[in-house]
C-alpha cells in the first residue's frame, strides 16, 4: 500500500508575511513549556528573522505593482519580492528557468518597481 500526500491548497507568501506567520507559532509554543522547536522550525524562524527586509504591508505592495508588469506573473513577484535583486545578473537569475529572457529594458522596469521600496 503506497501513501500519497495530496496538496489541498497553495499559497504564495513573502518572506514579510512568513516572518509574521513564524512568530505567531513561535509565540504559542513558547507558551506551553513541554512543548520544543522543532530543528525545521528554529532554523526557518532564523531564516525570515535575517532575511526580512520590508515590512509584510511593503511587501505586497510590491507584490502588486510588480504583476502590473506585463512579463512578471504572480510566483515570479512573489519570488522577486522575497529575494530583491539589486541589478541585472541577480535580476535574470529569478528568470534563468523561464522558456524567455527578458530585454534590458524590461528588467530594468522591473529593478525600477524594486528601487521605490528598497
């Protein structure tokens, strides 16, 4: 007999929000003395405590405004949103598995969205 897990639902996040999420679970958990962070837990509330850049408001804001762009999908805004690329090179690693590349001219509308919030 094989389990199979099946996705139910799935949402994109950014890092802001998952920080936000975290830190309620960390709350509760805190509260009842018996009860340890997992390894998993401790190091992802480690990671979006030193990676949070924006404030989780910010970041969908930024989220927003990226998908106005015609060659940013949603997940691709979210992954932007989450990793701020500073120029180009960083820029077109987020695009490096997409089937196209993006012109100069469009990856920097896109590092010009990024540039009013970082």
């Amino acid at each position: 007999m094989t389990i199979f897990k099946e996705i139910v639902d799935e949402e994109f996040l950014t890092i802001s929000e998952t920080k936000e999420l975290l830190a309620d679970i960390e709350a509760e958990r805190a509260m009842d003395e018996e009860r340890e962070l997992r390894y998993e837990l401790a190091r992802a509330i480690e990671h979006v405590n030193r990676f949070t850049v924006l404030e989780p408001e910010e970041a969908q804001n930024l989220v927003d405004d990226l998908q106005e762009l015609e060659k940013v999908d949603e997940a691709t805004a979210y992954k932007i949103a989450n990793l701020l690329p500073r120029n180009r090179d960083e820029l077109r690693s987020v695009y490096a598995q997409q089937r196209y590349t993006l012109s100069g001219d469009e990856l920097d509308e896109i590092l010009n969205v990024l540039a009013q919030y970082v």
